[in-house]
C-alpha cells in the first residue's frame, strides 16, 4: 500500500505537468482562433485598399484620357467663334455698305430731281405772272380759264412729287429760307418782319430749291 501511494505521488507530478502543457496549448489555439479573425479582417482591408487605389489610378487615366478630348473639343470651340465672329464682322461691313449705298443714291437722285425742280420753277413763275397780268374780265375767257387749269394741274404735281412753297409774307426773317433783297421801315409790322415777296422759294422735301426773293422791315 505505501509503495502504490508513493508511486501515485510520483505520477500526480508529471500528470499535472501534463494537464499543464495541455491547458497551455488550447489556450494558445483559442488565442490563435482569436486572432485570425483579425488577420482576415487586416488581409480583407489591405485587398479593399488595393482595389481602391487601382479604381482610384483608373479613374485618373480616364479623366486624363477625357481631358485630352475636351481640350480638343474647346480648340474646335475656338474656332467656331473665330469663324462666328468673321462672318458678323462680314455681314456687319455688308449691311453698313448697303445702307451707305443706299444713301448716296438717294442723294444722288434727291440732287438731280433739284436740278430738275429748279429748271422748271422758272416756268410756273411766268404763268404766275401771266395771270397778274390779265384783267378780271379776261380772266373769264376760255383761254385764261384753260391755262389756269394747266397751272393747278402743274402745281399739284410738282406737290405731289414733294414740291412745296416756302412761306414768306408776314413770317420772320429766316436766312435758310429768304433772300433779303430790300429794306424798310413798316410801323404796324414788327421787328425782322418779310413784308413783300418778289420771287416765290420753294422747298423739295426738307432742302431748299430756291430761296424766296423778299422785302424786310424793321431790321
């Protein structure tokens, strides 16, 4: 009995070595079962990184390629607007020619239908002063009557084409529409006042034909 109880005390020493290893080593398999998740985890994070970065240079290269294309595409814009801008200054150069075209005709013909104007007013003037001329009696013969229809008529025409008398008589001396030729003295006009007319003016449209021949008083 005292030699199994000592040879059992013997052998408890080394089984609770035993036990000992044995508890160490599934402690350690427990840590190292803890600790893989974590591996994993870092492994899984270090991929994700990696796959950011290649997304991330991808999207680089693809902004730099798109880059290249816009940076084309705003030369293209360029010279749209060089050309734009050509063909406005153009038809802008065009329309300022016509308008001045045009104006310069007109001028041209608003000058030659002056000249015509001014070459005919002589004419009207002696059948105004054939009329003066004749008495009230003779104004009554068919002929006087004739003529003085071929007047009105001439004088409408001339009004139609724009032709208009200046006024004179009792209007205040203007000299870009009269012509003083006499001077004198009238107490019941005012100052600078036309008080005769020896020749009539006529107005083609704004402009003068021909000055109006006149008598100022009271200059």
């Amino acid at each position: 009995m005292a030699e199994q109880e000592n040879r059992e005390a013997i052998e408890d020493p080394e089984m609770e070595k035993t036990e000992l290893e044995n508890d160490r080593t599934e402690e350690k398999t427990a840590e190292e079962q803890i600790s893989d998740p974590t591996e994993e985890k870092n492994e899984e994070c270090c991929e994700e990184t990696e796959n950011i970065e290649k997304e991330a240079d991808g999207v680089k290269e693809k902004k730099g390629f798109f880059g290249k294309k816009k940076e084309k595409k705003d030369k293209k814009d360029q010279e749209i607007e060089e050309l734009t801008d050509k063909y406005k200054r153009t038809l802008a150069e065009f329309d300022n020619f016509r308008k001045r075209t045009e104006k310069e005709k007109s001028q041209m013909y608003e000058i030659g239908a002056k000249d015509v104007i001014e070459k005919i007013l002589p004419v009207l003037d002696n059948f105004e002063r054939g009329f003066a001329s004749i008495s009230e009696e003779e104004k009554a013969a068919p002929f006087a009557e004739g003529m003085e229809k071929i007047y009105k008529q001439f004088v409408k025409t001339l009004e139609e084409i724009g032709v208009t008398p200046i006024e004179a008589v009792g209007k205040e001396f203007n000299p870009d529409f009269h012509n003083a030729v006499m001077r004198g003295e009238d107490e019941e006009l005012g100052e600078n006042i036309v008080s005769e007319e020896f020749q009539k003016g006529y107005l083609y449209r704004e402009s003068v034909v021909r000055h109006s021949m006149v008598k100022v008083v009271n200059c």
